[in-house]
C-alpha cells in the first residue's frame, strides 16, 4: 500500500490553509528560530523563483494522535479548538517564516545573527528591484516595529515608512500585501499615479513569482504507522537547524501520545508541571539541560540490558554495553522514561545534596557540568546509601579526581559510561578502581598555569580553599557565607598586580592562582596596589576592624598561605609556599600523592586561559 502522495501546491494555497488552522504543527516541533538574515533569503529566492526545497505533511485521523499548535503568527486567526486537517513534518521553519513575513498586520518576531531579538516589518525597494533584477537582495528593506530606520543611536530616521502614502510616495512594497495588493495600489494610485507604470512593471517581476509559486508537498497518508511518521521525522529534520536528542525523542514519545515536552518545561495550558523546574529548585542544578537528564536514563537502562545479557550467558559482543552515547538515548522508550524518570529525578536532588557536602554553593562554582550525569545516575541506584561512610568517601574521591585531573572536558560520552559502571562496582569491591581515579594526576606546575576562573581545576581548588573555612580580610565572615549572601567578592592578587610590576615581576608569574584568592570588595579596596606589608596593617588597624597580629594572620592564613611569609613580601618564598599548601590540599581530594616533577612544567595552556583573571 502506497503510504503517500507527491504533488505540488500553489504557495498562496498552504499559507491560507495555515492561516485557517487546516495545516498546524505536532506540538512537539520546536519553535521557530529562523534570524532576519535567513528570512530575507527565504524572500529573494522565491521572488526570483528560485527552489526552496519540499514540505512534507501528514493527514490527521490516523494511528498517529499527535497534540497541535497553530503555526506561529497565524494563532489569532484560528478558532480555539480547530482540529487541523494535515500536520507540517518537514518546512516548519520556512513557512513559518512566510506565514509571518507575508501575514497582514503583525512585524515578525524574528533575532539578529546574534541572537538579539527584533521586530520586523518586510519591504522591496521597487526603483532597486527594477534596476537591478539580478541583485534583489539589496532590494529588500527591513524596518523595526515602527516601519522606520534608523540611526545615530535612534535620533535619526533615515527611512519613514508608517503610513500608506508614505510607502507609496518612497516607493517601498510591502510584504504584507504580496499575495493581495489592491489596498496598496488604490493608495498609490491616489497619492503618485506617476509612479504607477514603474509599480506595474515590479508587479510582473516580483509580485508575480510569489503568486504563481508552486511548492513540491509530500503527503504521508493517515494510514502511516507511528514507527514510520518518527522514523521519517528524524530522517527529514537531519538538515538545516539540526534537531536535539530531546527533540527527536520528544517526537517519538508524541506518537504514543506523551508529551514530553510538557513533562520537562510543564504547561499551564495543560497544567503538566515543570520536571526541570522542579529541579532547578536546587540552585546547584540550575541549567540542567533535557539532554544530560537523557543520557543519564540511558545509563540506567543499558545497565539493565547489560546485566540481563550478562544473566542469559551472553559473552563478548553479545553483551550489550552501558551507554549514554547519541545513537543509544535515542532508543529510550516510553517505557524506559516512565520506569526512571521519576527515581532520577531524585537522583539529580541528591546530586545537589553531595555537592553541597563537598561545599558547592553556586551554580558558577561547579567545574563540569557533564559529570552531572553519572554522579545523578550512580546516586539513583544508590538511593540512601550514598550517605555510607566509605561509599561516600569513594564518591568524592572520584568526584575530585575527575576535577582536579581536568577529565570532563570535551566528549565525554565513554568517560560518562564507564565512571557510572566502575563506581558501582568499586562501592562493592575495593579493587575494582575506576579508571578515572586510577588515570587521573595534577602536577605541581600546573598551578603555576591555571590563571582563568572558567577553568574546572581553577574552580575546584578555589573550593578546596574556601571549604577550609577561608575568612575574608574585612568583614567578619567566611567566603562562601558572603557569597551565599550575594556579597560582591572579588579574585584578587594577593601581591598585587601594581606592586608585581613595580618589581618587574613577570606576568606570568604573578598571575596565577598561586597568588590569587577571593575576598570582599571593600578588602580588595583596602589592599589598593600596595605591597602586603603595606596593606595588612591598614586592614587590621580599620577603627571597625581593629585586629591584633594573631588575630590578622589567621585571617590571612585560612586562604591557604603563609602570613610570615605574605608580611615581608617575599614573594618568591611566599609562592613556594603556597604551592606546597594547594597541594596538600588537593591530594587529600584526589586521595593520592602528587608527584613532584623531575623538569620545568612546560604545560599547553588553552589561549583564552592565558592572563585571565
């Protein structure tokens, strides 16, 4: 049986049905993303009769029940609760683009190349058009969401097109009445009848290639099954604004008639409350993204597998692997969501609940947020247990290992995988090591290059320094209690940039985390640029702070550092020193010794870290 037809269809034919409510889009499309640039291509090509490609569309009343939603800019033309005929499967994004930019009244809300979001009105330049036929881009005019343009910081209007006349006396058609320009030509006709042949003749060149445009439809028959319309929804969306995992899932699930969509964003519509909102409650877990959240339901789910191969005598390739690799979250089922969507929604909370234990206050603090997925997914199995002495001490040994050893950077798929299913074996034998605990090293000089705060290393031994109970200079509380309190804090030299200078101090030298650590803004003023023998005794005397010597050094040294040292401005020693504490510390973490380098580290370090404060 022939599951589906070919034809073509006048363009003027599919906006009306769009706009009728006869063709809508499966609630689980994305929205529309196109920028401005990409809508006055769309424009060009069809004015100069140019392919744009086929659409695809599905029949309604099949196998297939799908959730709907208007295509946007045609909402308020549709009554609420119209039924469409067809669903749009592939050529959201372009006739979207023309429902809006042809539409009657509305600008379209559309973005700059940069993501900056704008409003839209779409003209041609007809004396350009007819000039240069051949050139229709520079033709096309886009005005903001008063029909203007303009300059010098918005004083200046270089082009007024807010009226009729004022369109007709410039001379600028608009968009808006391609596929029906009477209104207009009545208007010009009445405000510059001279200019009416040169309208006539952009007519026949512009106008009508719009209305006699034809654009090739597939039809999937209602009778298609719900594993081929997904099927060819992933095949069809491969190009163009490629589709997420989450997407291409959320289409899968819609098929059976789950909204996915609606469990992850929630919806007052459909009052579905948010999943991801539920989450982010936790201000460690905010940006959790769908994705992370898929890939740790895959590990789930093909540990399963793997053990029920391992359970069925299956050896070698017959055993299937544990995965959260692209190819394999998308085949979660629905079944796979409903088993562990809810215990791993868990999992994430007690994800942010450990991070809190190893002193992660902010979101922003945290080094990688990919290893998210596997620490959610070990706690899940886990349950309570993560709590068990030595489980937890193994945890966080892994954790840090995975930190201070710069593990998660880049594709991490395999590490995600083989760290969910080591862990959980190392809680139940002691020498079954995790490869990210065994591979995982810090070299001393690698201290002497970590300069940028977005590197994950640099954000972890900050917090290994704050979570030893680092006070700030100033004011009389920790670090972390002033940043939890949204106290400005500052990163700041510990010999400061000025003095390091003065003594010809190279930068690369004075500008690592060796000499730097957090303190409030109104320490970071007392500090100035003065050398530390300068500035300790103006903090430490402050009438409001007034501090003995002790007092100051303990202070100064619960930021990890020698106050004796930091007093005479030794600065050499003094980053020896601290060099010597950072480590300690972080071989504590990483619960193995640091080995001390035989030559000069001499790391690669990534160019945007370089001199970063």
């Amino acid at each position: 049986m022939n599951t589906f037809d070919s034809k073509k269809l006048l363009l003027d034919e599919l906006l009306k049905d769009i706009r009728q409510g006869d063709i809508q889009l499966p609630d689980f499309q994305r929205g529309w993303v196109w920028d401005d640039d990409h809508i006055q291509d769309l424009l060009v090509s069809i004015a100069r009769s140019f392919p744009i490609g086929a659409v695809m569309l599905l029949e309604t009343g099949g196998e297939v029940q799908f959730q709907t939603r208007p295509v946007e800019g045609a909402e308020s033309d549709i009554p609420s609760g119209k039924s469409p005929e067809e669903l749009i499967l592939d050529g959201q994004q372009r006739l979207t683009t023309l429902t809006q930019a042809l539409g009657p009244s509305d600008p379209v809300q559309t973005r700059t190349s940069k993501g900056k979001k704008i409003q839209r009105y779409y003209y041609f330049d007809i004396r350009k058009a007819i000039e240069n036929p051949s050139a229709l881009d520079e033709a096309i005019v886009a005005v903001d969401e008063n029909r203007q343009i303009r300059s010098n910081f918005g004083r200046d209007v270089d082009l007024d097109l807010s009226s009729r006349e004022r369109e007709c006396e410039k001379l600028h058609f608009p968009c808006s009445q391609i596929m029906s320009s009477d209104e207009w030509e009545e208007t010009l006709q009445e405000t510059a009848p001279s200019n009416f042949g040169t309208y006539m003749a952009f007519r026949k060149m512009v106008l009508s290639p719009f209305r006699t445009y034809q654009l090739p439809v597939i039809q999937l028959k209602k009778e298609t099954s719900k594993e081929a319309v997904c099927l060819v929804f992933e095949k069809v969306n491969t190009g163009g604004v490629a589709l997420s995992v989450f997407e291409l899932i959320t289409a899968s699930f819609a098929a059976e008639g789950y909204n996915l969509r609606d469990d992850w964003f929630g919806s007052q519509t459909r009052d579905v409350g948010s999943r991801k909102a539920r989450i982010e409650r936790d201000a460690l877990l905010k940006g959790t993204e769908a994705t992370e959240f898929l890939q740790a339901i895959s590990l789930l789910c093909t540990s399963e597998l793997r053990k029920a191969d391992i359970a069925a005598g299956n050896t070698g390739k017959q055993i299937r692997p544990v995965s959260a690799k692209r190819a394999d979250v998308l085949q979660l089922s629905l079944a796979d969501w409903k088993q562990w969507a809810d215990r791993l929604e868990k999992g994430f909370q007690l994800a942010g609940r450990f991070l809190k234990k190893e002193c992660f206050y902010n979101r922003r603090e945290l080094p990688y947020g990919t290893q998210l997925v596997p620490l959610a997914a070990v706690l899940t199995q886990l349950g309570e247990r993560w709590l068990e002495p030595r489980i937890y001490d193994k945890l966080s040994q892994w954790f840090w290992s995975g930190v201070l050893g710069e593990l998660y950077g880049g594709a991490v798929e395999t590490r995600i995988a083989n760290d969910f299913e080591e862990l959980l074996q190392w809680f139940e034998d002691d020498a079954g090591v995790p490869r990210t605990v065994r591979d995982a090293s810090f070299q001393p000089g690698r201290l002497d290059t970590l300069r940028s705060r977005l590197s994950a290393a640099y954000k972890g031994i900050n917090v290994l320094v704050l979570r030893e109970s680092a006070q700030d200079w100033f004011w009389k509380a920790g670090i972390q209690e002033l940043d939890a309190d949204e106290v400005a804090l500052d990163i700041h030299h510990i010999f400061p940039r000025a003095w390091c200078e003065k003594q010809d101090i190279p930068r690369d030298r004075y500008d690592s985390i060796l000499n730097k650590t957090p303190v409030s803004y109104k320490a970071n003023r007392k500090m100035s640029g003065d050398a530390p023998s300068i500035y300790i005794p103006r903090i430490q005397n402050e009438k409001q702070v007034g501090l003995d010597d002790p007092q100051m050094d303990a202070l100064l040294a619960s930021h990890a550092l020698d106050p004796e040292l930091l007093r005479l401005d030794e600065f050499d020693a003094f980053l020896e020193d601290r060099r010597t504490r950072l480590v300690t510390l972080i071989e504590m973490a990483m619960g193995k010794k640091v080995e001390a380098e035989e030559e000069p580290s001499d790391y690669d370090v990534p160019e945007a870290e370089v001199f970063a404060l």
